[in-house]
C-alpha cells in the first residue's frame, strides 16, 4: 500500500476514534501500530521502534513538562498569578484595560497550561466586565488570545516542548523567536480584533459574582513575577551568554543553569522557597500542590509518549524520504507545508497537543532534506496547531460556557481569534526564515 495512503488511513482512523471519545494515549498508540504493520514492518521491528519512540519522546521533554506543571501550580495555589494580574491592572488602569488583561494573560501563560490559567483569569475577567460595563468579549479576547498563544509558540508548554524534541530544535531559540513572532500575533488577535467584536455583547454571567469567605491573602508582587518569569530569564541569558561569551567557567554557569530542566527546576525550588517556607506553608500542603501538578499532566504525558511511538513509526519504516519527496513534488514550501498539514489535524481532531504531535511524525522527515531551521519549522507547527479551533476542541466549550455565549457567537470571536493567531503566527516564521536566512 502507498505510504501516503496508509498515513492518511491512520489519521482518519485518529479521528474516528477522537470522535468516539477513546482515550488519545489508546487511540494514537494503536494506530501507530496499525501503521507500522501496514507499511511493511516486522513484528519484531515494530517492536524495537515502540521503545525507541517512548525513549526518545520522554527523554528529551518528561522533566522540563513535569517541572513546569509544578511551577504553574505553585503560582496557582500561591496567589501568585493572581498577583501578577492585579498589578498590571492596577497599573495600566481601567481605560488601557486590554492591554493589561493582554500582558496579564502572556506573563500568566507562560508558566501556566492553557487550562490553568484560563481557570485562573476568567474570575478577573468577569469581574472587570461587571465593574466596568464594558462588552465581555472587549475584556475577554485579549486575555484568551495571550493564553493560546503562549500556549502553541513558547516552552514549556508541551506542544513546542515535544516538537523541540522531535526536530532537534534549540529550545532556547524557539523561546526567543517565539516570543517575537507572539507578539505581533497576540497583539492583533487580542486588542485589535476585540473592538470588532464588541456587538457580541452577552450579559456577564453571575459565577464568581458572590463568593463567600475571607480574601486569599496574595504574595508580593516583586516576588510573583520575578518567579514566574524566572525560566524565561534564565534561558533567555544563556542563549546570550553562548552567542557572546567565550568558552570559560561562565559561560559554562550560565549554559547550565540555562538549560530548560535547569531553570525550571531552580525556578521551582525558588517558588517552594519563597511561597511556601517563607510564607509558613507546611510541608504537606506543598507536597500536595506537587502531586496534584504532576497527576494533572500525566495523561498528557502519556498522550505524547503515543504521539513519540506514532512518529517514530513513520521514520523508522522508510516514509520519511516519500513525504520529503512529495513536499518537493508539490513545489510549496517545508514551513507552509508543516503549517498546513497541522492545520488539517488540528481542524480534524480538535486537540492542539495532539495534532502537533502527529504532526511532528509527517514533517520531522522534511528536516533533513530542506535545511529549514529546525525552530523555525517547530513555529510553523505551532501556528498551525492553533488553526479554525471548533466543535471537537474542548478549549472551544470552556470559551463558550464561562462566557455565556451561543455556539454562533463562539464561532464569530473564539474560532475566528485562534484563526487570526495560526494564520499571524505563519506569516511570522516566513518573516523570520527571510531575514534570518
């Protein structure tokens, strides 16, 4: 059977078995194995490449996942993140609210899963709504907007962390050119594109209006944000330090705790330190906020060790220089090519994690053969993985329940903003592949 044709039976097998809500760990495991049968592979070999595809897949992302649910829960439990956000809205008042609701959620997505800080900043936003009178969706869309867009372009998040991975990428770079090509994303997918949406204009929903109980008593500011953007910080400087410094004891320091396990391991550590010694947590209380982040992710994890053995399937079976020839048949480009192909995925399956993970599979193979920068082409997956969110995203039906919004008006401002974000993110990776190249 063509290769192309059992790829394409695989995803549309993927799909079937999304939509019959099996477990993507099951589904994405057996259809890996179903492939590998189909294009040819022994039993024996197939195998030795489902525990070279778990190795590789967990080896390079399983800490610097686990380590960065655990900084995203300290901030969490904390009040940290919440910190965060009532300072930027103290400082940037109620006529730039956008602007502060947009950096609110950028630096709370950065540390924070998707989820978590969705969960986190909807109280905010319905707050504000109701104490300003502005339009919902004027105060919500550049906070989601910031959230999702951290969410597909920056480590550690887990879909760039396993495509770094997977392509052999610099995390760090992809950390800094993601971070250029975000902005300019969140930017117009955020402000911009709320002030068309203002005649969506739901009534605020009455959650989180009463809360009963004492004020939770919120960490200084300083420390929240130096903490939370602590990984940053220190990846940021060792990437620097590798461009400008010469080999010696500090660059050596400064590449070491720079590395992603390194500075989320130290970013952690800090966090206990300052939010729960210092503040007298005992030690129950943060052992729980520890166990807790790590049984949040391990279906992720598990998700993406399939996703690793599904890849792995395609290279070791030979089908890696069919679709490199097929992306040189079609005469498009490797970025727009991966961008495209996890486009299709993501509207097909619906979980962005997901369809970059299988996306990963197809285009991994292009690396070798086009020269393309391997951050560049994590990027053009990411932008992609965002792509005409609908219907089978779950991210899709929070947008829609917190806000009170009909599946109409959900399609016009959530479906159209993570459209806006793919279609952004693209047009930034072929920016950079210009002037880089």
């Amino acid at each position: 059977m063509s290769p192309i044709l059992v790829i394409i039976a695989a995803i549309a097998l993927q799909i079937f078995l999304t939509a019959r809500k099996v477990s993507p760990f099951l589904s994405l495991l057996l259809v890996a194995i179903l492939a590998g049968l189909c294009l040819g592979m022994s039993p024996e070999q197939l195998l030795k490449t489902i525990d070279a595809g778990v190795g590789s897949t967990l080896g390079g992302l399983a800490l610097v996942i686990c380590l960065g649910a655990v900084l995203g829960k300290i901030l969490e439990e904390s009040g940290a993140a919440e910190k965060i956000a009532a300072t930027l809205i103290g400082c940037f008042g109620e006529r730039n609210i956008q602007w502060a609701m947009l950096l609110t959620g950028f630096l709370v997505g950065i540390p924070l899963y998707y989820n978590a800080g969705f969960i986190i900043l909807v109280p905010l936003v319905l707050t504000l709504a109701r104490k300003t009178g502005l339009p919902l969706l004027y105060i919500a869309i550049p906070t989601v907007a910031s959230l999702s867009t951290t969410h597909c372009f920056l480590p550690p998040h887990p879909g760039p962390v396993v495509l770094v991975n997977a392509f052999g990428a610099d995390m760090g770079v992809v950390l800094l050119y993601g971070i250029v090509i975000a902005i300019p994303a969140v930017i117009v997918a955020g402000p911009f594109l709320s002030r068309w949406m203002k005649a969506i204009n739901p009534p605020v929903p009455d959650i989180f209006a009463s809360e009963s109980g004492a004020p939770k008593q919120l960490p200084g500011a300083w420390p929240s944000f130096v903490i939370a953007l602590m990984p940053v910080i220190l990846i940021s400087v060792s990437v620097l330090a590798d461009s400008l410094l010469a080999d010696g004891v500090a660059k050596s320091a400064l590449l070491f705790v720079g590395s992603p396990t390194i500075a989320l391991l130290l970013s952690v550590l800090a966090g206990f330190w300052q939010f729960g010694v210092r503040r007298k947590v005992d030690f129950g209380t943060q052992t729980r906020w520890l166990n807790a982040a790590i049984s949040g992710i391990a279906v992720i994890l598990l998700i993406i060790t399939a996703g690793g053995v599904f890849k792995q399937v395609l290279v070791d079976s030979g089908t890696g220089d069919y679709i490199a020839a097929l992306s040189t048949a079609w005469n498009m480009p490797p970025l727009v090519f991966a961008w495209l192909v996890t486009a299709m995925l993501r509207v097909m399956i619906g979980s962005a994690t997901v369809a970059g993970i299988t996306a990963a599979g197809v285009v991994a193979p292009l690396l070798a053969t086009s020269g393309v920068s391997p951050e560049l082409a994590v990027l053009a997956v990411g932008a992609g993985s965002v792509f005409g969110s609908h219907v089978n995203d779950s991210a899709f039906w929070m947008f829609k329940e917190f806000f009170n919004l009909s599946m109409k008006q959900t399609f016009l401002s959530w479906t159209v903003m993570e459209t806006v974000i793919s279609i952004i993110g693209l047009a930034g990776v072929l920016v950079l592949d210009l002037v880089l190249g």
